[in-house]
C-alpha cells in the first residue's frame, strides 16, 4: 500500500507540473548521444520475494536451530549507468543497466566455556550471513518536455529483468561454506519527475520515481553530437 501511494504522488506530482505549464517548449537543438552514471536508495522489497524461504532452507540443511541470535537490516543501494539515442529533439531510446545491493540476515552462535581458572567466557561458535545483491538491465525511454540553456525537465519509463543472486556463507569451526541460489525476476522503473542542468554537454541530473533504478537519486551526464533544426 505504501509503494502504491508513493508511485500515486510521484504522478501527481508530475501531472501538476504539466498543468502548470504544459509542454512550454523552447528547444532550439539537441544532442544525439546521452550517456549518464547515478547512485541512489531504492526499495529493496523486489529482491526479499522468496529470501525468507531460503534462509529456512539453509538454517535446516545446516542445522542452525533457535540458539543462533540474528540481526535483520536492509540496505537499498542502487547505481546504474544508462545509454539514450536521441530519435529526435523529444523523445529518446536506449537502455539502463546497473547493481542493486541489500545485506539482510546474519545469525551467530555464541557458547559458553570455563578456562584453566575456572572463569566463564563465551566464544563464537558459528556464524551465517544471508544476503542478496542483482544487476538489472532495462531497455528505457525518455521524453523531454521542457528544455532551455541551463535546465531541461523529463519523464522516463524502464522494463527488463533483475539477475539475483541470493547467498549463503557459513562459517564453523575453522570450516566455511558458500550456497548461491540465482535466479531472474522482473525489472521496472517509473520516473515521472527528472531534471538536469547546467551549460555544456557535461551535466546534472536528479530523478524521482519507483522501481530498480531508485526511489531518488542523483548523477552525471554527458551528451554529444549537438543537432541543429
């Protein structure tokens, strides 16, 4: 429900932009090739489908009971990199690739032991940690629909495939253990507010939506080859 409202508003949002001014357009010419790197925070949701039946699994196979004390924590990091063809001084055609990380469980065994003074201490035992990380790869198209000088104001949409890789890695007396599980899931991106800025072909940008390339996040660009209508 919380995605679905956040996805709503970033619509509203860009929807209001347009009402308050709508496709005002004042681009005298363009450039042909648009390359561009970001980082940014995105919601980890998508990689979690199907962890917890693999953390399960693995605590079963290697005998990990409820002695082992855990800790959960999701880390949503995402960069990416994109390529566009300018198809003309609007709308532009190309494709997104990039990482997306999140670390999530990690259980560890602790024992309790007496040394040669008969003083109580504890050691670890065993220690887990589960995780997934994934590439993305999205073919994605642009829509510029306001530019001048110093700023131009976009929309982007983006579908493919995430390539995860959920892992294992235990370590026990001295003996460590690595258990993948790969797989390929859908991949979209919604980005209905984007803006870049700055003079020259070196430039800027921030974005805003939903999906594998972030919920925010912010890059550089560089866009070549300058046409003249």
């Amino acid at each position: 429900m919380k995605r679905r409202m956040l996805f709503i508003l970033l619509c509203g949002m860009a929807a209001g932009v347009f009402a308050i001014n709508p496709l005002k357009y004042h681009r005298e010419n363009y450039r042909l090739h648009d390359f561009g790197i970001a980082i940014g925070g995105y919601d980890p949701t998508v990689l979690e489908n199907g962890l917890d039946d693999f953390v399960m699994q693995m605590r079963m196979k290697y005998l990990m009971d409820e002695s082992y004390s855990g800790g959960e924590g999701a880390l949503g990091l995402t960069i990416n990199g994109y390529y566009l063809y300018s198809l003309n001084d609007r709308i532009s055609l190309g494709a997104t690739v990039g990482w997306n990380g999140m670390s999530h469980y990690e259980l560890e065994r602790m024992d309790f032991y007496q040394d040669d003074n008969l003083h109580w201490k504890f050691s670890s035992e065993a220690h887990a940690k589960m995780k997934a990380r994934a590439f993305h790869l999205m073919p994605t198209v642009k829509y510029t629909w306001f530019y001048n000088s110093g700023i131009s104001l976009y929309v982007k949409g983006s579908a493919g495939i995430y390539y995860r890789h959920m892992g294992f890695d235990y370590h026990k007396d001295g003996e460590t253990i690595h258990a993948p599980k790969r797989d390929i899931l859908f991949a979209y991106q919604a980005t209905p507010i984007g803006i870049d800025f700055s003079n020259g072909p070196v430039r800027y940008f921030m974005e805003a939506g939903y999906g594998a390339s972030g919920i925010f996040k912010v890059g550089i660009c560089c866009k070549l080859h300058r046409i003249w209508p």
